[in-house]
C-alpha cells in the first residue's frame, strides 16, 4: 500500500507540470514552438546568397536553372551564388599558392633598343674593286705582280707591255715636229696619240725629238691586293683584256644572316661594334648599309650586309667577327616570357586582381628580349602577372566553371534531349531531374 502511495503522488506532480507548460506556452503566444531562433537565422542566411544556377563541377560548361541529379555523373549538382560568380576569376588560397609553387611578376616598363649579336664573316667590299686593262693590242714583256692576293701599293708597277702599233703614231708627230709643220697638222697627230690611249709622257718625249718608245709600264691605280690576275710573262693581249683586278681593303664588308623575325627591325644606318671571334679585344666601327633582298628558303634568314672600317689591315676576307647592331633606344612593357601562354591563335596570361582572384587576359606580343617579352596591348605597368603555375590555376577555373579559362570558348554538340543545351543569354533550362 505505501508503495502504490508514492507512485500516485509521482503521476500527480507529472500531470500538474505539463499543465503548467501549456498553459506558460499559452501566454506567450508560441504553442508548442522550441527554438524560434534557428530557423529564423538560416532562412535569413538564405535569402542573403543568391543562387545564379546550378552545374556539374566534373562538367563546368553546361548550366541549369534548377537543383536535381546531374545527367553526367552520378551526383547532385552543385549552386554557384551570386557572390561567387561577380567574380570573373579564380580564388586560390594563400597556403595553397604557397604550396603550388605560384610566383607573381609585376609588368614593368623599360628602356630597350633594337640591339642584338650576329656573327658574320669578312669578304671584299666590291665597291673598291678596280680592273687593270690596256686599251691597245701588245705583248706583256715584263710580269712585276706574279701571284694572286699579293698586296699592292697605289702607283706600283704591275707590267710593262709593248704595243707595237703606237711606233705610227709616235713616229709621225716626231717627224711633223722635226720638219717644222704647222700648228694644225701637230694638233692632228697629238689627237690621233690620245684616241690610241698612248700615255701622255711617251708624247712628250717624241715631240722632244727622243726616240719614239711603245713599251709603258701598267701602274696599280689603287691600293689593295690582287684579286684576280688574268696575264702571264709573254702573253699577248688585246683592247679590254682584264690584266688585274685590285680589291681594296680600306673597307671591308662583314655579311651575316639575321633571323626573319630580327630583320624586320633593321634599318641602314645602324651603327656597329664589330669584334674578332679569335681576339675579341680587337674591335672596329662600322654600320649598316644594305639588306639584301633575298631569304633563305631554309634557314629563314636575310643577309645584312655591314661596311667595316679597316684602315689598319687587320681584317682580311673570310675572317668571323661577332657583329653587335646597336638601335634606337624607346620605352616598352615587358613580363617575363615564361608568364605568357601561347594556345594556338592566342597569346594568355594570368592577372592577380584587386579581389585577390586570377583572370585570363588576351596580350598582344612582341619580340623576346632575354628572359622578357614586349607586351604591346593587354596590359598596363603595374599589373601583377602569374610567372609559374599558371595551367594549375586554370585547371581550377575549369572545376569552377569560371569564365577566366585559358581555354577558347568550345561550342557543345547537339545532344539527345536529357543532354542540357546552351542558350546564347540568359541561364539553361535544366535537363536533369530532380
């Protein structure tokens, strides 16, 4: 019987709590509510983050408009909110940037000239060329330059020659001036001496009343060295026979093969340090004359054609020197050229914006200069460009459907009808379901 008591006095007090509780609920206008706070808070949190679509992150192109499966991959797919996708590039961690091996370059602006290295080998300046030939038919009695290459003086003997045909000539102005003729008949025969090309100095010693003499000496008109020698001891020549050919070398030219894409900044004028490849202590001036007008079908190089000082001699033909052209000097953006990639028709690189997110960015380049690139269009001094790491950065675009791929934009084939489809504005209708 006691222990009955204490079971009814328990139920008792039971009852007369939930009483308690429902009429306290009652009063403050909540039956039966728990925790207003919590729902309250996340439909809060709901309404703040706008979702702009769905997408597969396995599949990032195709969008939908409504939550469901995904028709690719065997997953729900996933919302990218407003937040995230005003944003036209992709976030990565400082930690994870750190642990990639992501390096930042600054694009600068610099001072450069069109300077660049060439080697090029020494060959005669044709220009300087002279042609040593006698204008009369004779014998060659005596050879004074026997060898080719030989270097000569200006006013050197090179042959005497014997032109049987001017003792005419020669004899008959001596006689005309012995008889005492008249002034007309000796102008004549001086006239007939200078159409055969007799030598001033053997007519004036014919009118002297000398013997008349048809052996001359053949001088070197120039300086230089015997190119070409065409004439042996004995040998009969006629009119326009080349004896010599003297090429000089006060000047020489240093021919090099300049590269296609270098080429196209070149100009005559351009000054030159040249330098021997054997002694590069040695050094001459000299400059830019002309381009040839002929690329190499194999090599893709133009042949630059540069003038040499070489007063002193040193240089001679077939010698290399190490040619250093020196341009006009202008103000250009450079990166570094390992910061910018090249997809085909596109040149890409890799901005860090103010947000602290990356974004692709179409540049225009121009040529390599060292470990740099000229960037022409695309970006301004200033901008912080990826150096390394940029293909891990794009591949997490792709995961994140960001519109900052490095990629080009791929339209997506017709699929069956539970393939979604692009439409050119506004969001996709879903083809999943949900």
């Amino acid at each position: 019987m006691k222990r009955l008591s204490v079971i009814a006095a328990c139920v008792a007090a039971g009852a007369a709590l939930t009483a308690a509780g429902f009429y306290a609920g009652r009063s403050n206008g909540h039956p039966g509510a728990t925790s207003p706070a919590a729902p309250a808070m996340s439909s809060s949190n709901a309404k703040e983050r706008k979702v702009l679509y769905w997408h597969d992150p396995m599949v990032p192109g195709p969008r939908f408009e409504r939550p469901g499966k995904s028709p690719f991959m065997d997953m729900q797919l996933v919302p990218v909110y407003a937040d995230e996708g005003a944003d036209a590039g992709v976030k990565v961690s400082p930690t994870i940037q750190q642990n990639l091996g992501i390096r930042l370059a600054p694009v600068r602006r610099v001072e450069l000239s069109a300077s660049f290295d060439a080697v090029g080998s020494v060959q005669f300046d044709e220009r300087l060329s002279v042609a040593v030939q006698t204008r009369v038919p004779g014998y060659v009695e005596r050879l004074s330059v026997r060898a080719p290459m030989e270097r000569v003086r200006k006013g050197q003997a090179l042959a005497t020659v014997y032109a049987p045909e001017w003792l005419g000539p020669l004899n008959e102005l001596s006689a005309l001036k012995r008889a005492g003729a008249s002034e007309e008949l000796i102008v004549a025969a001086r006239e007939r001496t200078q159409a055969l090309s007799i030598p001033t100095e053997l007519v004036r010693q014919a009118e002297d009343g000398g013997a008349p003499n048809a052996r001359f000496v053949l001088a070197a008109p120039a300086a230089g060295v015997i190119a070409e020698l065409g004439v042996r001891e004995g040998m009969a020549v006629s009119p326009g026979t080349s004896l010599f050919r003297i090429a000089g070398l006060e000047r020489v030219w240093a021919v090099a093969e300049i590269p296609e894409a270098q080429a196209v900044r070149l100009a005559p004028g351009l000054f030159v340090q040249a330098r021997l490849q054997a002694d590069p202590t040695q050094a001459f001036a000299g400059k830019l004359t002309e381009l040839l007008p002929e690329i190499s079908a194999n090599t893709r190089t133009l042949k630059a054609r540069f003038e040499i000082d070489n007063r002193n001699g040193k240089l001679i033909p077939g010698m290399l020197l190490r040619l250093e052209v020196s341009g006009p000097a202008s103000m250009r953006l450079v990166v570094p050229a390992e910061a910018v990639i090249r997809t085909g028709r596109r040149a890409v690189v890799l901005v860090s914006n103010e947000r602290g997110s990356f974004e692709s960015r179409d540049v225009t380049v121009g040529p390599e200069i060292g470990e740099d690139i000229e960037v022409t269009q695309g970006l301004a001094e200033g901008d912080q460009v990826v150096a390394s790491g940029q293909f891990l950065i794009d591949s997490e675009a792709r995961l994140r459907s960001v519109t900052g791929s490095l990629a080009a934009p791929v339209r997506e084939p017709a699929s069956a009808a539970s393939m979604p489809t692009s439409r050119p504005s506004g969001v996709p209708r879903a083809g999943a379901t949900q």
